[in-house]
C-alpha cells in the first residue's frame, strides 16, 4: 500500500492493488466513462461503497404487502394508532 494525496471524502487516500480477470477488467473500462466516472479508480471506489453500505432492497413480499396496506388505507379500512389507542383508552407514553 502507498499513500496518495488527500482525497474529497475521508482525507487521505491510500493506494491498494487488487487483481482481477481480464475480462472483468475491459467491463470496468468499458463501462466507467459510460456511467459518468472520470477514471476507473473512482468507478471502483463507488463500487466497494457500495459494497460496504449496502442500499435497502425490498422484497417481493414487502413490497405486496406495502401495496395491500396503502389500498386498505384508501378504502378507508385502517385507523392510525392514535385512534386506536383513544378508542382502547391506553396510553402511549407508557
């Protein structure tokens, strides 16, 4: 590993070197410029973010269930907990 200059982010940047296949490789290049990153280092820096934070995806269950819940909403079929907790006489605070 060597240190490079100070980076946007988090400081100061350090150098690693990684092998990959070939033909990973030609993809990254084929594909960096395509999505909007200035070299291949920025590319693959966004990718081990990625990698390390990963973002929350949804099951196909969840995302059903979602969908059920914001439809029973319009028919007027559910009551907030406020409500609920009024109509049972509990306190939330508790």
């Amino acid at each position: 590993m060597s240190t490079d200059t100070d980076g946007p982010e988090n400081g100061r940047m350090v150098k690693i070197d990684a092998r990959v296949p070939a033909s990973v490789l030609e993809e990254i290049d084929e594909e960096y410029e395509r999505r909007g990153y200035a070299s291949r280092s920025e590319a693959i820096r966004d990718a081990l973010r990625d990698w390390l934070n990963p973002s929350v995806t949804l099951s196909e269950e969840t995302i059903d269930a979602l969908e059920t819940s914001r439809e029973q909403r319009e028919r007027g079929e559910t009551r907030s907990l406020d409500d609920v907790a009024e109509k049972y006489d509990v306190d939330l605070d508790e």
